[in-house]
C-alpha cells in the first residue's frame, strides 16, 4: 500500500481513508456553516484548476503549492515557519514521529 497521512482527529472514530493510492488517517470534524466562515475569512481556500491526484502525486513538502498555496509576504513565511515547527511537535508528541518519517 501507500504512505499513511495524518488528516486531523475525531475522538469518537479513526479510520483510514483510501484518495488516490494513498491513506489519510483521521479527519477534522467542524461545527456546521464553520466551513464557510472559515471561506469567507480567508483562512481557507478552494483549489481550482488541480486534481486531487496531482496534489497527490507530489512529495509531501511540495503539496501546498502544487494546491495553489503561495507565500506573498514576509508576514506569511514567518507564520509558515511557526506553522512548521507547531506541525513538528505536534507529529512528535502525539503520533512518535520525527518529519524525516514524514518526508520532510
């Protein structure tokens, strides 16, 4: 099989999901009309125009951008880089692994 990543918690339930080769273990469960607020806010976006394969098929550091994500000032790469470190510890503390595990 492929490579297992982690896609958030729902205490209640963990499973995997099976998207285009790959797994995904565990999802994030929101409140309802919380997806869209968090669309509106912009702290989300849709992806146009990219194939959930392509994103994918890409190694696990890159996939943001081939999504579209892009960093437009030294405000966002500073928070990128808490974002990061938050990603690190969190993966230690919680699931035992190091980013080296992770393709990092």
């Amino acid at each position: 099989g492929g490579k297992v990543f982690f896609g958030g918690l729902v205490p209640s339930e963990r499973q995997l999901l099976q998207i285009s080769g790959s797994y995904i273990w565990g999802q994030v469960l929101l409140p309802p009309h919380m997806l869209q607020e968090l669309l509106l806010k912009g702290a989300l976006e849709i992806a146009h125009g990219v194939k959930i394969q392509e994103v994918m098929d890409a190694p696990l550091s890159n996939r943001w951008a081939v999504a579209g994500g892009r960093l437009e000032s030294i405000n966002d790469a500073s928070a990128g880089l808490l974002g990061d470190e938050q990603q690190r510890h969190w993966y230690q503390r919680y699931l035992g692994l190091g980013l080296e595990k992770l393709g990092r």
